[in-house]
C-alpha cells in the first residue's frame, strides 16, 4: 500500500466513525437525524474518496456530494423558537 492509499483508508474509516456516532448516540432526537438528501451527499463525498485514482471522477462524484449537500441545507424547513 502506498502513502494515498492509506490516507484514503484512514478517510473512510473517519468518516465511518463519525457516521456510527452521529446516528448511534442521538438515536432519540428526531432532529439531528440525516435527511436522505444529505445521506445521499454523503454516500458521494464517500465514492469521491473512494475512487480518487481517477481525478476526474473522484472529484466529480465529490462535487455532486457537496452540491447536495448545500441543496439539502436550503430545502430545510426553517425552524421557530
């Protein structure tokens, strides 16, 4: 395994962490749920990571995640407190 290899290895592994925290410890609170819209950001920010050999695709599929994801944060309903 080479020096990005394992950088992209230790991403993922993050990632998937943070996922497993974000959805294990806030299991009761229907807010902080993800929306599928923003699982879906995520799902292609993950396949950027994944298939960064190629430039072109791994940042293509990163660029759909993140513009999802900024999608997702406009389509939100706003909240009143």
């Amino acid at each position: 395994m080479n020096i990005s290899q394992i950088f992209i290895l230790v991403s993922i592994v993050v990632l998937a962490v943070i996922a497993l925290l974000v959805f294990f410890i806030r299991k009761n609170e229907r807010q902080n749920r993800l929306s599928p819209l923003a699982s879906l950001a995520f799902a292609f920010v993950l396949a950027g990571i994944f298939f960064g050999e190629n430039r072109f695709i791994g940042y293509g599929l990163m660029g759909v995640g993140v513009l999802l994801a900024v999608a997702d944060m406009f389509n939100r309903p706003k909240r009143t407190n």
